[in-house]
C-alpha cells in the first residue's frame, strides 16, 4: 500500500511541474550605469537605466549576462521562478524515489525470510 501512495505522490509532483520549454536559470538583476562622462547627469544621480539584465553562472567563475528588454522582462522571471520550481519538483521526485527503493529492498528481504520458513516446514 505505501508503494502505491508514493507512486501517486510522485505523480502528482511530476504533473505539478512546469513546461519544460518554459525554464532559465539565473537572476533577474537591474542595474544603473554609470557612463564615464564628466558632464553627465549620471555622475550625480543614479546612473542611466534601469537596465534589465539576466545573470546565469555557467561554472566557477564563468557567469554569462543577458541584456533583457523590457517586452521580455516578464517572461524572462517566469521562466527563472519556472526552473526554481522544477528544480524543487526534481528534489521531490528524487526523495520519493529513494524511499520507494528503500520500500522495495525492504519487502524483497520479507519475501526472502517468509520463503527460507516456509520451505522448513
């Protein structure tokens, strides 16, 4: 019975998570910047922007930035909240599989005990 509660679970995670056309991973910063100018108003105040840039970390040290227009700037954060949450779903998924392995070994070993008694007798 709780073999057959966890596939459901896992189920109903998987059916839970977003499209997978839909991800990206990174951070949605936004930034000011400054220009350089000694006349410039920016000097003073904030900085030219906002600027909408996407920052995804490839590997130690490697970090990619993406300029994103303002037309994309929402389906940009969905995508990132999209990947957070199918990364969770994944953390779910792989937890409920562990345990249904665990499930699995631990009725082998009863079959196997209930078989060597049954064949004593």
């Amino acid at each position: 019975m709780l073999k057959k509660t966890l596939k459901q679970k896992r189920e109903r995670v998987a059916d839970a998570l977003p499209d997978l056309a839909e991800v990206m991973r990174g951070s949605v910063v936004k930034r000011y910047l400054h220009c350089g100018k000694s006349e410039c108003r920016c000097r003073l105040g904030r900085g030219h922007g906002p600027y909408n840039y996407l920052l995804t970390t490839l590997a130690p040290g490697k970090t990619r930035t993406v300029l994103i227009s303002a037309d994309q700037l929402q389906m940009v954060r969905r995508w990132v909240k999209n990947f957070r949450e199918l990364k969770k779903g994944l953390e779910k998924i792989v937890e409920i599989n562990t345990r249904l392995l665990q499930v699995d070994r631990q009725q082998s070993k009863l079959q196997s005990v209930k078989s060597r008694t049954g064949r004593r007798r």
